[in-house]
C-alpha cells in the first residue's frame, strides 16, 4: 500500500478515528487504526468493541492500493510534529514509512488481518435530518448528560423518533435539555419507547466528523445498537442499557407563569460577571425580576458580594428564583447571542423553563435561597 496526503487533513480525520481507539486494551490491535485503500477510496476504521468509525478520506493520491494498520500513539505523535505539507505513506513487506520533504519515519508493520471488522450503514429503513440541524441537536443536550450517575442510562442522549418527528433529550436529575425538531423517515423507520439512548462520546464524536459539505445524517437505532452516517463518515455504537426516564413528566406545567424575554448576548454577560463572587460550594446565582429591571447577585463568606443589573420588559412585581449559574451558563453557551429566548417562572419552589422560538427547552431545577 501507498499513498500521499496532505499532512494536515490527514491528521484531521486521523484524530477523529482515533478517538474511538482504547489507549491501552488487552487486544493490542485496538489500539490501531485501520488504513484500506482498495476500491478506489480510501477509509479509516478504528473500533474499541462498544463503537466504531468509518470515515472516508478526501484528497488523497493511491498509488498502491491495501491495507495498513497505524499505532494511535505513535503515528499520531509524528503526524502532530511533523512540518511536511505531503506525507507519503507506504507499508513495506516488514515496516510503515511515512515520509516528508524533510524527514521520515520507519515503524514496525502489524498484521491488518486481525483488525476486527466495523459495522458499515446497510439500513433500508432510517430516520434523515439536516446536517446542521444534527449538530444542534446534540450540542444543545449532550452537556446536561450525567456520566458520573450510577444510574447509567442518565449517560447518554435519549433519541425519539416518529414519523417527521425527532426529539433529543439528556438529563442529570438536576436540570433537562430538550431539542425538538423535524425530519423525514426513510422506509417507515419509526422508534418509539425510552431505550434509544446514545452514548455522550458516541455523539460528541459524530457531532465533530460532520463537515461544511455534509448535507444530511442518517440515524438507524436497533434494539441494541445504533448506526449513524453522513456522505463520507458512519459511527457504529451499542446504546446504554435501560430505560429513560420519563421526561415529559418533568416538564412544568406552563399556565401561570411569568415570561421574561430577552436576547441571550446580556444574559450571558450578566450570569458571568455575578458568578465570579459566587459560593464555590453551592454555585448559587439569584434572579430576580421586576419593575423593568432583572439583578443578579451572588455572595459568599470571606469572597465578597456581586450585584449585576440590566434592563428587561417585564414591569410587574418582583419574581426571585436562585439557581446554580453553571445550569445557567450552559443554557446560553449553545445559543448565538443574539439569539432570542424565554425564561419562564413561577416562584423560588418550581423549575425555571428556558425556550427558544426553535423547538428547545430547558428545565432548572430552583436552589434554597441562602
């Protein structure tokens, strides 16, 4: 096998393959990723036996199409240091060259017929959503999953799909982010029940493969397992054993409720500036809302005091709610900030519920006042 490459976009797409890689495993062969240049492409695999990728390599010259095994640590460290704009990678009969203008590595070969083989996207029935809107719908739920929870279903992101309806949904009992959007089923693809539920690092992998020309992703979930492709990349992944909670129950009721308006950029800035005096114990913020102003403050023993104050619509009685501002701060983080949104509440003892005009929701639940 030969083949030339930039070394940049090389080393891209190495670093997302692999992420999937164990560091150490009893099978040494993990920790490789798998080169195959046959068929006219080439693709890089690397599987730890619960996930693995596929991802399809763009611009790149196959001189001798076959099959190479590259060490994650090893091959990844030179593909780091090295300055070569082109690299030139060749597996002899006993070694790995890879070779720049300016240096050359000689690395000892391992036997590609021991790679265990990674799924490939063969579904017929499969749920189709944007590109882009994927990556929303991750990035706005996977932060809330707890993977430190014994409750081990609370580790990843709940995916409901029905008919042209995807929701996303991830919690840690403490607060709830949902994405609701649209798409379209494929074969009359449909999932229904609580035990579609993806692991964190499975979408925070596929969230990074997806590029600028990826137009659409194609989600196919099993019983056990899912599979999940855009044009040129295919993330195979067991799902988390058990069932979800019901969080639709966690939703609050929204009659009588108090709706503050706002954009998310002075939020932002607001729950930043209030949290740098906060308890770095119990994190705890307080809003309160009225008469056209919304304060937020924080204290702490031996710390000091914060009072932050910007201009908001409502005008009526004061409203007080306190909640960790980490809760907060996450919230906005995944919205642009010039993003408008709601923030609905009642009172110190019910949730607060943040939303956005494009199907997102956000569940906090209220701290005791100190």
């Amino acid at each position: 096998m030969k083949l030339v490459c930039k070394r940049d976009t090389f080393q891209n797409a190495f670093q997302i393959a692999a992420a999937v890689a164990p560091s150490r495993s009893p099978k040494a062969v993990l920790t490789y990723v798998k080169l195959d240049t046959r068929d006219g492409k080439a693709v890089m695999m690397a599987t730890d036996q619960d996930a693995g990728i596929r991802l399809e390599l763009d611009d790149v010259d196959i001189q001798v199409p076959g099959v190479v095994l590259l060490h994650v640590s090893r091959v990844g460290n030179i593909l780091r240091e090295s300055s070569d704009e082109t690299l030139i990678i060749e597996a002899k009969e006993n070694e790995i060259d890879i070779k720049g203008e300016h240096s050359e590595f000689h690395l000892p070969k391992a036997n590609p017929d021991e790679f265990p083989s990674v799924a490939s996207f063969q579904e017929t029935a499969y749920f189709e959503v944007g590109a882009k809107l994927f990556k929303e719908l991750v990035r706005r739920t996977v932060f809330a999953t707890d993977v430190e929870s014994t409750r081990y279903q609370l580790g990843g992101v709940l995916f409901e799909m029905n008919g042209e309806d995807i929701a996303t949904v991830a919690t840690d009992g403490r607060r709830l982010a949902c994405m609701q959007a649209k798409g379209v089923s494929v074969g009359g693809f449909t999932n229904t029940g609580m035990s579609t539920i993806v692991p964190t690092k499975t979408l925070q992998l596929m969230e990074r493969s997806i590029v600028e020309s990826d137009e659409v992703v194609r989600i196919a979930a099993r019983s056990n397992d899912i599979l999940i492709r855009t044009d040129r990349c295919t993330i195979y992944s067991h799902l988390v054993e058990g069932r979800y909670p019901n969080w639709r129950q966690v939703m609050p009721s929204r009659e009588g409720r108090t709706k503050i308006e706002g954009l998310v950029g002075p939020f932002l800035t607001a729950v930043r500036q209030a949290s740098i005096l906060a308890d770095t114990e119990t994190r705890g913020v307080e809003f309160a809302f009225g008469n056209g102003t919304l304060v937020v403050a924080a204290s702490a023993a031996d710390v000091g005091q914060s009072r932050i104050e910007i201009p908001i619509s409502y005008v009526d009685e004061t409203i007080k709610i306190t909640m960790d501002y980490r809760f907060v701060l996450d919230f906005f983080k995944v919205l642009e900030l010039e993003k408008p949104f709601s923030l609905e509440v009642r009172s110190n003892a019910e949730p607060a519920l943040f939303t956005t005009d494009d199907g997102y929701q956000y569940v906090v639940m209220p701290m005791a006042r100190q």
